[in-house]
C-alpha cells in the first residue's frame, strides 16, 4: 500500500478540515496524515491533505499561493464575518459599481488585516474561536498579508462575487468585512470556494464523499499524488551516489557541479528540491554561501 503523497480533495460545505483528514486516517488505517491550509466549515474547495513522509511538507505547501471565489453579502455584518454568524449591524446599500471597484482595489497588494474574531488565529497561545465561544472579549493583532490580485466578476445588489488570489494567511472574511466598513453598510461571506493552491485545482480534486472508496488499496494509486508536486516552486538539483550518501547521513555537499534547474543566483538559505540519481525525491536542501555547501534540511525514508 502506498502510504506517501498529497490528495487534493474538494471538502464539502459543512464539515471542518480535520473531518476530512480524520475520514482519510480511518481508510489508511492509522497511517499519518495532516492538510496544508484549513478551510472553514463553510467553504468548500481545494483541501491539500498530506499523507505518510509528505506531512513533512506542509509549511512549504502552506507557502503556495491560494485562489478563492467568493461571494459577499452587503446590507449586514455578522459576528463570524460570515453568514453562519449573528447579525450584529445592518445598513442601506448606497454602492454604485464604481464605488464598489474603488473599495475593492484598496484590498490589493500588502494590507494590515485583522483575523476575524472566530478563527484559528491564536491569542496567547490559544485559538481566537475558543475565546470567542467562551464569551471572552478577544482583540486578534492585525498583521500584513498579501493579495496577488481582486477581481470583481459580478454585482447584483446585495451579492458581489469577487476572485482573489492571496498568499497564505489571508483571511476573505475579513476582506468582506472590511469592505462593509468602508462602503458604510456592512457586508459577510455568504459562499467561499478555494479554487486552487498551488498546482491543485478543484477541477480534479476528488469529492470528500468518494473518500471511502477512493483510499482502497487498488485505487488509491491514481488519487495519490507525488510528494514533490507540492515542492514544484522549489529549485531542483540531482545528488550523485556519493553525494547522497553523505546527505543521508546529514552531512553538507559541494556538488558544484549540480546545475540548478531551473537555474537561480545562489543566496544564503536558499532551499532546493534534491534528488537521488534514480530520482526518487531525497528531500529538501539548503545552501550555505558562507562554505558554499549544500546541507540536509529535510532528508526523506528512503
């Protein structure tokens, strides 16, 4: 049984992202399994679930940038920033769409965004949601996040449907909620679908209701995807038998003569995807300028 690699899994509406990694560890039987990137019970879309040695990766997944569609509600915020949440003010909607395109466009490149008060953002060491179910006043720190891109597909009153590439740690209900601030009237998420991270798209992501069948045995092979596959915005370069030996053993290589590919200025802690001459992925590599070597970062089983 194969027992290392990524699922991209269209999570349904509903559940919570540990639901459907729980539902995979059950048909693997115990073996060990994490996701890159919670999504909320509300949303639905692109799930990154790794399983066996590729939950070693899940910070580097993390890292790949996200695409959402989004619609957001105008007239009424909530406490949640969604439409799960309690309504806490409503306002007339006086929004052209000139307006509405001028408030979104504040919403691009690098902006201080406040996580919502139920999230998984931590306070003190604890998730703001279990504060905020308690009933205990919580205060997220704002922090900085970077959107690629906002683009405004429809709007008819009071729906706006928007397409947003962002990098990790971006919460859209916040945007959403912020947009209400500024247009004077309020505003929540009321469907939210990741769409793709990274290489994955939901196009080909397998339903989280096909699970069951899909993680046996003589099927699970064809879902399975290749653990390098979340590491594809990574250089590569190949270790020579010698080489990864040393590797292996956690020692730092030359290998000067290992061409990056593709190729890249060599800068202090450059992090590249290195692989054994049969080429099997031997893990993740780190150069060193200071001696010019190439050390183990992440070294996998073989």
């Amino acid at each position: 049984m194969i027992t290392s690699g990524i699922l991209n899994i269209n999570k349904e509406k509903g559940i919570t992202s540990h639901d459907v990694v729980e539902r995979v560890r059950r048909g693997l039987r115990g073996c060990k399994v994490g996701h890159a990137g919670t999504l909320d019970p509300l949303a639905t879309g692109v799930l990154v679930v790794l399983v066996g040695q590729a939950v070693r990766i899940s910070e580097y997944v993390m890292d790949l940038p996200k695409i959402y569609r989004a619609t957001i509600t105008l007239g009424a915020s909530t406490d949640t920033y969604d439409s799960e949440g309690a309504v806490t003010s409503t306002g007339p909607i006086d929004v052209t769409k000139r307006r509405l395109e001028a408030g979104l466009a504040e919403f691009a490149g690098d902006i201080q965004q406040t996580p919502p008060p139920y999230s998984a953002a931590k306070i003190d060491g604890t998730r703001a949601y279990r504060l905020a179910r308690k009933g205990t006043p919580i205060a997220p720190k704002p922090r900085t996040v970077h959107v690629y891109r906002l683009d405004l597909l429809r709007f008819a009153t009071p729906n706006v449907e928007i397409e947003i590439e962002c990098a990790k740690g971006t919460y859209i209900r916040s945007i959403a909620h912020d947009l209400g601030v500024a247009l004077s009237c309020g505003a929540h998420v009321s469907k939210l679908v990741r769409t793709r991270v990274g290489p994955f798209d939901v196009d080909t992501a397998l339903g989280s209701t096909d699970l069951p069948s899909a993680l046996q045995d003589d099927v699970l092979e064809s879902h399975l995807r290749p653990t390098d596959l979340g590491l594809a915005h990574l250089p590569s370069l190949t270790a020579g038998i010698e080489d990864e030996k040393d590797l292996r053993h956690g020692q730092a290589v030359e290998m000067n003569d290992r061409d990056l590919t593709p190729t890249v200025e060599l800068s202090d802690g450059l992090l590249a995807r290195g692989y054994a001459e049969d080429g099997r992925l031997l893990g993740i590599l780190r150069f060193e300028s200071g001696t010019g070597l190439w050390r183990p970062h992440k070294i996998f089983n073989q």
